[in-house]
C-alpha cells in the first residue's frame, strides 16, 4: 500500500510497481490507508511522513493502537535526512526508512527483498 498526499508521487511509485508486477493498493491519507486495514489489508506499507492532517507518525499510532501491524511492514517514505525525535518510539515498529528523492531501480529491489521476508514470515508464522 502506497500512502501519500502527494497524488504526483503516489501515482509515480504506484506505475512503477504495477510496472515490476506488484499488486498495489492506495492511500492518499491516514483515513484511506486505515480503511484498506479495516478491509483486510495485510502486506508492506510504503507511508510519507509528512501530510496534512494525521502525519505518518500519527497514522503508524493508529495502526498500532488498532492491533493491525500483525502481518504488514511500514516502510516510512520522507524528505527528512534522518529519523527525528517526535517518533516517539516509533523507531522499533518501522521497517525501513526509504528518503526521497529515491532510485526506482533501488526502490524496486528494497521492497523486493521486504516483500519476501514478509511472505516467508506469513508461511513460518
């Protein structure tokens, strides 16, 4: 699930994994991505940090709060240089930090290799 305000940059990561064959769904807030949750979402969460509203340090809240990390990775998309303080020990539960502006070839491969972790956690698990 790609989760980003930007409909530019959404739309952009969103060609670029239909292309490589990924199955990709969208959010362009706090509000969708939670609702593709409440549908049953289960999979790797590539969030911006930085949107209007519930920011993805608030939304990565709710999904904790609500019990849905069990069976998804967040994968935190930004324009920050590094992870900042007001995670509030959020640190522990994201997967990867993925800054933009970012290579697709390299985007390609880093959610790749999650994807498979995560798939070979959900066939063990």
């Amino acid at each position: 699930m790609i989760v980003d305000d930007d409909d530019c940059i959404r739309e952009t990561v969103y060609e670029l994994l239909h292309s490589e064959n990924f199955s990709v769904v969208t959010a362009n807030g706090c509000a969708e991505c939670l609702q593709h949750l409440r549908n049953g979402f289960h999979g790797l969460i590539l969030m911006d940090v930085m949107m209007p509203g519930k920011n993805g340090w608030e939304t990565l809240r709710e999904i904790e709060s609500h019990g849905w990390m069990a069976g998804n990775m967040v994968i935190m998309l930004t324009a920050l240089g590094a992870p900042d303080d007001q995670m509030d020990g959020l640190q522990e539960i994201v997967t990867d930090y993925i800054t933009k502006p970012f290579d697709p070839p390299e985007l390609i491969a880093t959610l790749r290799s999650y994807i498979t972790s995560l798939q070979l956690l959900q066939i063990t698990g």
